[in-house]
C-alpha cells in the first residue's frame, strides 16, 4: 500500500523554475533526494521547495515524514566551499550533516572512502571475533558455513547490490 501512496512523488520534486534539476532514489520505504544548482542562493531555494512539496505530498496521503531519519548532505570539492544549508519541516529544523548512510554505504561530503572502510572495518572485527570464538568447538564445514554466512555477507553485500544501480 506504501508504494501506491509514493509512486507518482517523482511529481513534485521539480525545482521552483520547473527544471528537473533533482533526482528521486526510491528503494523499498527510502526516498533519496539529490538537488544540483551552481548558484548558492537558488541551491537553497531549490532544497527548500522540493522538500515542502515532499512534505504536502506525504500530508495529502496522510503519511508523515520521519525527521529524525533525514539528513541533508552537501558534497565538497576541493574549491567548493561550503554552503550552510538547512531544511525546515513542521518547525524542524535539519542542517548539513558531514557524513550519512545511503543504502549501505556510508557516504561522507567529500565522496571518500574512509567512513564506510572504518564502518566495515567495526563490522568484520565483530565477525572475526565470533569465527574465533566457535573455532574451538566447530567443525572446519561449520565454520566455513559461518564464514559465508557472516563474513563474506558483509564484504559483498554492497557490491552485489550497488551493481544494480550502476
């Protein structure tokens, strides 16, 4: 019924001068937004009108927006600074945040590697500590199965699944 209610949102995320100058992401209950615009003042404009018509939209069908699940990304390059962005919602208020995860991938304003290798880096210390636990007690096809199952999952996953959007 979810996707009944968001199918057509593509609609309203046209800036204030109609150009499609953003990009819907629509993954199962995610919706990603990406808005481009040179110019610093438009930029705001434009971040700020797509998500109020995000929002009338999602109040029209009687659904709400999780404002403790947005964040608002701004990507740097090298001589691009910063412009301080801040998106409002029902009196919330949401800035810039530097780093955020995108379906599984931890992406940082600098398009770099070094959140999601550390994010990885967590989880398969996790893993290789629960393979040395059972070592002891498990059969080398046990823990091959664990392996597979645990491990590997994780080094994968993203790469299996950002295949298809690529």
């Amino acid at each position: 019924m979810f996707l009944l209610y968001i199918n057509n949102i593509t609609k309203v995320t046209y800036t204030k001068d109609n150009n499609k100058k953003s990009k819907l992401v629509l993954f199962l209950d995610d919706i990603s937004l990406t808005i481009t615009n040179p110019n610093p003042t438009n930029f705001i404009k434009d971040i700020n009108g797509v998500f109020t018509n995000i929002n009338n939209r999602f109040k029209a069908s009687l659904l709400s927006l999780n404002i403790e699940k947005i964040g608002v990304i701004q990507f740097l390059t090298k001589n691009r600074s910063h412009i301080p962005t801040s998106v409002g919602c029902d009196n919330n208020i949401k800035s810039s945040i530097t780093k955020i995860k995108f379906l599984g991938i931890m992406i940082d304003k600098t398009l770099m590697w070094k959140s999601h290798t550390e994010m990885i880096i967590l989880k398969l210390s996790v893993a290789c500590l629960a393979v040395r636990a059972i070592k002891p007690f498990e059969s080398p096809d046990t823990l091959k199965m664990v392996y597979y199952s645990y491990f590997h999952s994780i080094i994968n996953y993203r790469i299996i699944f950002w295949s298809f959007l690529i």
